[in-house]
C-alpha cells in the first residue's frame, strides 16, 4: 500500500482524536449529543478508506507512530484504527442499507 495513501487515511482517522481513550465502538461516539445524519456521506471516500483500513489491519507490524509522527504508541494506534475500522463498517451498512441517521440510542446500546 502506498505510503502516502496510508498517511492521508490515517491522520483524518486520528484527527482530533484522544486515541489513547478510545478502547470500544461506543468511545468512537463520546462526545456526541445527537443523531448523526448520513445522507451527504461521500460514500467514495468510506469504501477508499475501507480498503486502506483492511491492509492496516493485515499489517500491525507497520510503524504507524513514525509515519504520523505521534506521540501515541503503535499499539495504542493500531487499537485505535481497528475501531475506526469497525465504525466504517458500521457507518457503511447503515448508509447502504438506506438508513442514514445514527441515533444517539444506537450509540448509547453499542
């Protein structure tokens, strides 16, 4: 995978993100106070990092501190792209099923 394709993907992942708290699904949501409309989802650019996210998964082993020149580890990173590769899943099956809002007792149930 191309390093800077996997730059992109992960820096807009951990954008503003306390990564090191993230531990479930439902911290990925823990400052949110309402449904979460996605009808103007760029569904391209879900299904790019989709892909991105599944040869993270596959590659633990990369240095991912490195390349975002972050202060996290590379396990607390790895963790943490898991999880946000569980919620493009999720976010994925809900926009493709047609349902396209989040409820914030979805989020509250995960």
């Amino acid at each position: 995978m191309e390093s800077k394709l996997i730059l992109d993907a992960t820096h807009a992942a951990v954008w503003r993100k306390r990564v090191s708290q993230i531990y479930t699904h439902k911290d990925m949501y823990k400052f949110i106070t309402g449904d979460i409309d996605l009808s103007n989802l760029n569904i391209d650019i879900v299904l790019r990092n989709k892909e991105i996210f599944e040869w993270i998964i596959k590659h633990p082993e990369y240095d991912y501190k490195g390349l975002l020149e972050s202060p996290n580890t590379n396990e607390d990173l790895f963790r943490f792209f898991t999880i946000y590769y569980e919620d493009l899943i999720f976010i994925l099956n809900k926009y493709l099923s047609g349902d396209y809002i989040i409820s914030l007792s979805e989020i509250e149930n995960m």
